[in-house]
C-alpha cells in the first residue's frame, strides 16, 4: 500500500496506461526527461509573446500531463494553448501553470519509488 500523497497527479492514470510496474516507471522516467525541456520552451515563448510556439509548447506538455493524470495542469495549459491558437491575449494567470507543473514534476519523482507502482 502506498504511504505518498498525490495532489497534483493520478498515478493510477499512468499505472492502467502502463499495464506494470517497470512500463509505469519508464514511463514516469520518460515524462520526467522530457517535461522540463518543454516547459522551459514554452516559458520562452510566453517571455517572447509568440502564439505559435506557446500553442505548440502547451498542446504538448499538455498530452504528457495527461498521462499522469495531472488535471490542474491540462486546465491551466488548456488556457494556454487556446488563447495561442486564438491569437487573443494570454490569461491573467499566465505563470499559474508553472507552480503546478513544479509540483507534478515532484509527484512523478516521488511516485517511481512508490511501492503501489513497482517501486521498491
């Protein structure tokens, strides 16, 4: 049984996709290797007020999101990428995602030790 908490993510999502413990740590792994370079293109593109690449950036990282069950941060990318692929301004709350994805990027690391999902 598992001793963690997770507020930001479903590992359960991730464990039905995965079908075992070694694909859902591989799995996690891979999020982990790739999230972070796609999150720093995407803060680029907000810095940079570019539609295109924020649209871009965030559909992705979004999908990845989604495989985690990570609810909060598909919403809030959600916003992203329609007001990007919309050419309106960005939300209020453009930096809210990141907060988010900070604790997402945690609750991943923590989960591939978790024992309820192949951990030792």
């Amino acid at each position: 049984m598992s001793g963690a908490t997770y507020q930001a993510i479903d590992p359960a999502v991730l464990m039905v996709a995965a079908g075992d413990g070694a694909s859902f740590k591989m799995l996690s792994q891979t999020f982990l290797d790739h999230a972070e370079p796609i999150a720093g293109q995407l803060r680029q593109a907000l810095a940079d007020g570019q539609h295109a690449a924020i649209g871009r950036h965030s559909h992705a990282l979004k999908g990845m999101a989604g495989l985690i069950g990570a609810a909060t941060l598909i919403s809030q990318l959600q916003q992203l990428e329609t007001a990007a692929r919309l050419l309106q301004p960005m939300p209020a709350a453009t930096d809210a995602w990141m907060p988010s994805f900070e604790q997402v990027c945690r609750e991943v690391a923590l989960s591939l030790d978790d024992p309820a999902y192949g951990g030792a």
